[in-house]
C-alpha cells in the first residue's frame, strides 16, 4: 500500500451488546476495572463512553434489534487515531477497499470503518479538519 495512515495510536475498543448485557458490562468495567462513565457524542444508537486518565478507552454500544450477539463475540472494532485521510482514502479506492465514512456527532472527527482479512472491524479516526 502505498499511502497507509499515519496512526498516533490505540484511541479505543468498542463492545456491542443488548441494553442488559450492555449495563452489566458498564458495572463490570467501572466496579472491577475502575473505569468511569463520562461524556458521549449524541450517537443514534445507545451506549457509554468509559474513561481512564481523562480518555474514552472503552465505548460501549447497545446492539442493534434482532442482531446476534453470542457470549464473547461483542467486540465490534478497535480504533486508530490517524492523520492522512485523503491520501489513505485515495489509496483504498484504487485497491477496491470497501469502507464507510461516518462522522463523530459534535467533534466533526471523521470515522473511516472497515474490516481486516478475518473479518475484524477496524476504525480510523480522523480529525474533522484533516485532509
């Protein structure tokens, strides 16, 4: 590939659960791990961002109706944080990547969302003013 990201680091991993399971999982991480629920963009769907250091490390996100979660299958991705979007999003097309583009509600950031060979979802987070 010629134009990867230029990746600063892990920003976060995401869980995907029903609303039950999905509380169990907060408890969990904020009583046993000592996470801490904080801040969250106005997503569509529901969930808890979980701080450590200041940081949302943890996003958990209610399933969608009917989607199939089995026990330890809820990770839904990990994310990137990144630079080079247009460079990278040029490079994708011409190597016929299938991705989404989304945007973070009240950061402008822009989500790139795609999967590894194994199927594994992986999101690169750009900055809003990043091109």
């Amino acid at each position: 590939m010629n134009a990867p990201p230029n990746v600063a680091g892990l920003d976060h991993y995401n869980l995907r659960a029903p609303r039950a399971l999905l509380d169990e999982m907060r408890t969990f991480y904020c009583e046993i791990v000592g996470l801490t629920v904080g801040e969250r963009p106005a997503f569509c769907s529901f969930g808890y961002w979980l701080y450590a250091g200041g940081r949302a490390v943890v996003h958990l996100t209610e399933s969608a109706p009917g989607e199939a979660v089995a026990p330890g299958t809820t990770f839904s991705h990990a994310a990137f944080n990144c630079s080079g979007r247009s460079a990278f999003t040029r490079e994708l097309a011409r190597l016929g990547i299938r991705y989404q583009v989304a945007q973070v509600p009240q950061t402008g950031q822009v989500q790139l969302f795609l999967e590894d060979p194994a199927g594994n979802g992986v999101e690169l987070l750009f900055a809003d003013h990043d091109e």
